[in-house]
C-alpha cells in the first residue's frame, strides 16, 4: 500500500467537532462500545455487498468470502479492525467520515445539556458508529476501497479527532475498509487478546459472517521456523433470528437490537416470529425502542425493517413494511416469497409485501395490546415517548382503526391529571346510564381544557370528558367518529341534550326541565335578540345555554363547523380556513348574565355585550382584535360599579 497523491487536510463539519467531544467526554464510562460500533459498520459493509453483488457478482473480485477481521498490535499500540465489504471512494469518506447527514442534527445538539450522564442516553439514541473510535484512540487511520474500482483508488483517512483530518489517495490490493486505533495511554486493556475476544462474545455474537481473530499459538521455543497465521472465529456468525427461539438469551436480542437499530438502549420489547405455509413463509424479529429517536417527528426521519430474502441481506430500512404511524419499529424480516433481485421500486406494488405488512403490523398491535393488558406501567412508557405517534393510526389505518382505538390514552377529568393513562375502554365502562356518546374537549393545553367552562355540566352531573391538549389530538378526532358504536362528541360542538345527562328520569321531572327551559326561552328572548344584534357579524347565533353552571357566558362551534382548537391549529399553519363564526352562549342564571338583562341603557348593555363576549373568547384560548379596547372598557364599567 502506497500513497498515490499528496495529502490534503480538510476541516470536520462543526456538528462533527461538536459530536466528537460529547462522544469521549459523555461515553467514557462505556469505552468498550467502540468495538461493537466498528463491528456493526463492517457487516453493514458486507451486507451491502452482497446486495450490490447480486446485480453484479464481479463487485466480488477474487474474495467471496465476507469477514472482519480483528486484529491488535501490543508494541505499536494498535488496534485493526479490517472487513472486505463494499468499501468507500474518495467522496464517500468524506461524506461519512468528515459530516453528518442525518436530519434534525442541529436540533439534536441544541437539546445537550452539558449533564454528561444525560447526554450520553441522547448521544446513544442518535447512534455515533465510527466516532466512537475516540473514546479509546488518540489518532484514527481509515484505509478504503470501493468494490470494483482498481487498486490505485484506494483512499486514507486520518484524524486525531482535534477539529480536522487528513486524505489521500492510495493503492490498496483488496477492496473493503481496514480501520487502525491508535490507542491512548491508560487504555492498554484493549491491547489484549481475551478482553478483545470477550468483546465480540458479549456485544456481536449474533454477526451474521464470522468475526475472526489470530488462533493464540503456544511458542515452542525450540522451533526456529515461523507458524504461518491462523484466523478462527471468535462468534458463532449465525443470524440470530434462524436459531430457534428457546435456544436465544434475552441477552443476546439486547444486542441484536443495538446492532440494527444502531441504538445503546436496551429494547422495551421484542417479538420473535416464523410463519410456515401457503405462499408466505417468513421470519420477523420485531423490537419497540424503549426511547424515541432524537428526528422521530423530522419529516426525512429514515425509517423501516431490514429486508432479507433466503438470509441473504436485500436493503436497509425498508418503509413498506410498516405504516407512518409505526415509524418507531425496528427489526428484520427474512423471506423466502420474494425474488432475490426485488428492488425498492418494485416493493411498491408487490402483493406478496401487501400481506407482509398487514402481518407484521398485526404482530406489532398485537405485542402492544399484550403489553397494555400485562404490564401497565411498562405501556405507559411506551405511550409516553410514542403515543403521539401512534395517534396518527386512526387516520392512516382505517382497516386496524378500531384496533388502534384501543391502544389510544388520554387524560380525562375521571382524575383531573395530565397523565395520558384512560382508555376508551375505560372511559366506556364508567359511561352513566343513558349515556350515549363520549365526550371530550380539546385545548392548547391541559390546565385550559381543565378550566373550560364547557365542562361545568359535565362535572355537576359527574360525566367524565377526556382532556385533549396535544396538538395530534385534533386529528385523531376528525378520523376517529365513534368507539364501539359510541360517537365521540366535542362538549364545545352543538347543543347539549339535559335529558341524556342527567339521566333516565321519570316522566313528571322531565315535563318539568322542560317547562323550565320555555320559561327561561321567553324571559331571555329579547335580550338573546339584543345580544345578536351588538354583536352582528361576530357570532353566528346567540343563544341560552344548557352547558354553563358557573360561568356567565361561553362560545360552541354549530354542529358542522371547525371546532375552534382546530382552527387555531390550522391558521397557525398558514392554511386558509374561511370565516367560521362561534355560536355565543349565555348563562340565564348568572348574577352578570342577570344585571345584563336588566340594563337599561343602551351603550352599557352594547359595553357589557361585548366584554362578556372578549370573556368567552379569551376562555376558549382565542386572542382578541383589540386587547386595548377591552381593558378600557373593563376598567369604565368597574368604575361605575364602584360608585
């Protein structure tokens, strides 16, 4: 191997530097991580040669035979972890090795803390692969070359991981990527044969190609001739997932799942699967995260399963096997009902991934429903990082919808908490009897749906409403009409029917509610009137309400209309909505609603119009057109009510 062209030296990307400092100073009390890394990289290296192979086998050159080498030098101090896999071309390490090209990378830096404990959790949700070669070197030599290019295009990379590194071009005979460690002082550990192999045992077993390292040979001192090298295997190289189950440590799906998912969390849960028969003969080996990843909600989050066909590895990070709203799943599918040559763009309108991926989203409702039965403290760790995730399910799901429905949590005034832990299910159970519809309200956030004056005959006739204040929540709303022949109903939608609230009473107690409710009708009815006319092209109607206890007035969306939340999502978003006028409801029992009725003079009834109407908007979370006007006239009526 010899350089072919001077050495340049470029600067790392400035998240790099950055990424690289969190890296040694945030993982420094798991410095052993940095094997399993390189080790992970080297089989995705091979994994993708053998995909591209397919199409061309000469990609293969002279060496069929995929492995990674591992290697250590006790007298330099190094450490070479070799693989002849794809390899990279000049653009491609600087690409990978000089920038990141994940989304969301300047968003995940900003939420560091500096707290190194903390940091190192979020450090291992965005996955760090080669740089975590620091932890343990002080100077890192890449040597490459891509599959099919000739010797002479072989590239060096070097860094001391201080802010820049250099490149140069190469002759390299094999083709693939051998990575040398230069380790630190202190780290002599690593420089050690069974500490080494300890490593491959603990963290990559699982490899599907062997791992190999130099067979230890007893020195006969009485030889004089050199032993030529040995190579043996230092991990059992079978895919993980063909073992049978009862023969695989919760151990070793651990770091199955660190190795795919590039993650250093444990899994929260997993589920190993083979289907035998008919035309759809698969394995799935499924795992939920038990953290969400740092670009999760980036609209280029890189999502999907790994796809094998006859254990031969076909693509990364397939999407078609999982809809958006299970964007979180990770694992593998091995298959033998598809074509060794299947592309991206003919996965698309396979049949055979049609049934797939109903399968495999089926298994995954099912180890959530399993789980929210089972284990409720552990669901609610799920639903914490992605139930707002798994809110998008009713939209884009129609055919699991019910299925979704069931997983769904909300908070809801049954305990007045912002926990998300009531089911539908539940909320159904506690149903009054008579009671036909769930009842919910939507906010910008919990302490406003909590204070909403839309709740108070829901809470005098202790009626639970679910408490929505996610943004998501709107949604999940619209798609999601009725549960268990339920309907779903906004309590600031429409009218509210006393008689369902209250319950089934008998005949004479219901005559006289409605008595009542004409009386009242008749008494307000030229105030209603008076109300419409000041406020004109604000509201769309004006009218008595059945809803309010406490509260001297309130706005409702019609029937048919946007809801209110909604709209203020969707202006917010810059969409175009139209002119959508609230309905104002007055409350006949209120003092304020009282004295309203009795005002006499004309500009004082137009002044307490309108501020009871500033009032009503301002509960609903909506910003009034003249904030200045309505203090003024708050403090000129307070005046008068004071003398």
């Amino acid at each position: 191997m010899s350089t072919t062209h001077p050495s340049e030296k470029l600067h790392f990307q400035a998240e790099v530097t950055q990424l690289l400092d969190i890296v040694v100073h945030s993982l420094y009390s798991n410095k052993e991580i940095f094997l399993r890394e390189l080790i992970s990289n080297a089989s995705d290296a091979a994994d993708k040669l053998r995909f591209e192979a397919l199409a061309d086998p000469a990609l293969y050159e002279t060496d069929a035979e995929l492995a990674i080498r591992i290697s250590f030098d006790e007298k330099a101090r190094t450490i070479t972890i070799s693989d002849n896999g794809i390899g990279m071309r000049r653009d491609e390490v600087v690409d990978n090795l000089g920038t990141i090209a994940k989304s969301g990378t300047r968003e995940f830096l900003a939420r560091l803390t500096g707290d190194q404990k903390k940091d190192a959790h979020l450090v291992g949700q965005f996955g760090v692969g080669f740089y975590s070669s620091f932890i343990v070197a002080d100077k890192v030599t890449v040597n490459t070359r891509r599959a099919g290019l000739t010797k002479e295009h072989g590239v060096s990379w070097e860094s001391a991981g201080k802010g820049d590194y250099t490149i140069a071009n190469i002759e390299k005979l094999t083709r693939g990527t051998d990575i040398i460690l230069h380790i630190k002082e202190g780290e002599d550990e690593f420089l050690n044969d069974w500490r080494l192999r300890n490593i491959v045992t603990k963290y990559s077993d699982h490899i599907n190609l062997p791992i190999l390292m130099k067979k230890m040979v007893t020195v006969d001192e009485k030889e004089t001739a050199p032993k030529a090298v040995e190579w043996e295997a230092a991990n059992r190289a079978t895919a993980l997932w063909t073992l049978p189950k009862n023969s695989i440590t919760e151990e070793q799906y651990k770091e199955h799942y660190k190795h795919i998912a590039h993650d250093f969390e444990d899994p929260l849960l997993w589920a190993h699967n083979q289907v035998e028969g008919g035309n759809l003969d698969y394995i799935s080996l499924l795992y939920i995260p038990s953290k969400a990843p740092f670009d999760l909600w980036q609209h280029q989050h890189q999502r999907g399963l790994k796809l094998y066909v006859q254990r031969v590895f076909i693509m990364d990070k397939v999407e078609q096997f999982m809809p958006n709203y299970l964007r979180f799943v990770r694992g593998i599918v091995d298959t033998n009902a598809l074509p060794l040559n299947i592309s991206r763009e003919i996965l698309q309108d396979n049949a055979t991934m049609t049934k797939l991926r109903s399968a495999l989203v089926k298994r995954v409702l099912d180890m959530l429903d399993k789980l929210a039965k089972d284990d409720p403290e552990k669901y609610a760790v799920f639903w914490g990082q992605f139930g707002n995730a798994l809110k998008e399910g009713p939209a884009e799901d129609f055919a699991n919808r019910e299925r979704i429905a069931k997983l769904l949590r909300f908070a809801s005034t049954h305990l007045d908490s912002s926990a998300q832990t009531v089911s539908l299910e539940a909320y159904a159970g506690r149903m009054k009897p008579g009671q036909k519809k769930i009842y919910y309200m939507t906010a910008e956030t919990f302490n406003a749906a909590k204070a909403s004056p839309h709740l108070e005959i829901f809470r005098k006739n202790n009626i639970e409403v679910l408490l929505l204040s996610d943004r998501i929540d709107e949604w999940v709303v619209g798609h999601l009409s009725e549960f268990d022949g339920k309907p779903l109903q906004s309590v600031a939608k429409g009218d509210v029917n006393l008689d369902e609230l209250v319950g089934e009473e008998d005949k004479a107690v219901k005559e006289e509610h409605k008595k009542q409710e004409e009386q009242i009708k008749e008494e307000f009815g030229d105030i209603i009137k008076r109300v419409k006319e000041v406020l004109g092209e604000q509201v769309k109607e004006a009218r008595i309400s059945h809803r309010l206890t406490s509260s001297p007035a309130c706005l409702v969306a019609d029937e048919n209309d946007m809801g209110m939340q909604l709209q203020r999502l969707l202006k917010a978003a810059g969409q175009e909505i139209g002119d959508i006028k609230p309905i104002f409801e007055l409350n006949p029992t209120h003092p304020l609603v009282s004295l309203l009725r009795d005002e006499k003079n004309t500009e004082r009834f137009k002044e307490w119009t309108q501020i009871l109407f500033d009032q009503a908007l301002l509960a609903e979370g909506g910003q009034l057109k003249e904030p200045g006007l309505f203090v003024q006239r708050m403090n000129k009526l307070l005046l008068e009510l004071v003398k």
